[in-house]
C-alpha cells in the first residue's frame, strides 16, 4: 500500500502496545508515513487515508504524544541521513 499523501510505498507497521499474537491493521487504528511523516488511518477495507487535524485533536491525549514524539523522531533520523 502507499501513502495516499506522498506516495511512498508502506510496506510495514508497528504496534505501540505489547502484543502476543500476529495483529493486523483494523478500521481506525493509526500509522506514521516515514517518507512524509504525515498521520494515516486505516478505513474499513485496511486502506489508508490521511488523518485531520481535527480528527487528531479527537485522540486521546497519550495517542497524540505518542504521535508526535514519533513524528520528531523520524524528522530527526532523515536530518542525519
């Protein structure tokens, strides 16, 4: 899949809470394009789409640190590349 922003083809994700079992994307669970470090949400057939400032105020205040400590990191590994 790409991004529906950049392009950049997304070819893997990461869960931020501990699991035990294979878990796949669901409607509404949230990723981070690593090319243009913008919010995706996955809709209901696990495609992306870009998320909403609006949309992201509606995230818990944890989600939304979580995102953007993620969102500075990535900016912060492209800066030494």
């Amino acid at each position: 899949m790409n991004c529906p922003n950049c392009g950049k083809v997304i070819d893997c994700h990461q869960c931020v809470t501990p699991w035990t079992e294979d878990i796949k994307p669901k409607a509404g669970d949230v990723t981070i394009c690593i090319g243009c470090r913008c919010v995706l949400e996955f809709d209901s057939t696990e495609n992306l789409r870009t998320v909403s400032v609006e949309k992201m105020g509606e995230f818990s205040p944890e989600l939304q640190i979580v995102l953007k400590r993620t969102i500075e990191k990535i900016g912060q590994v492209k800066a030494m590349q």
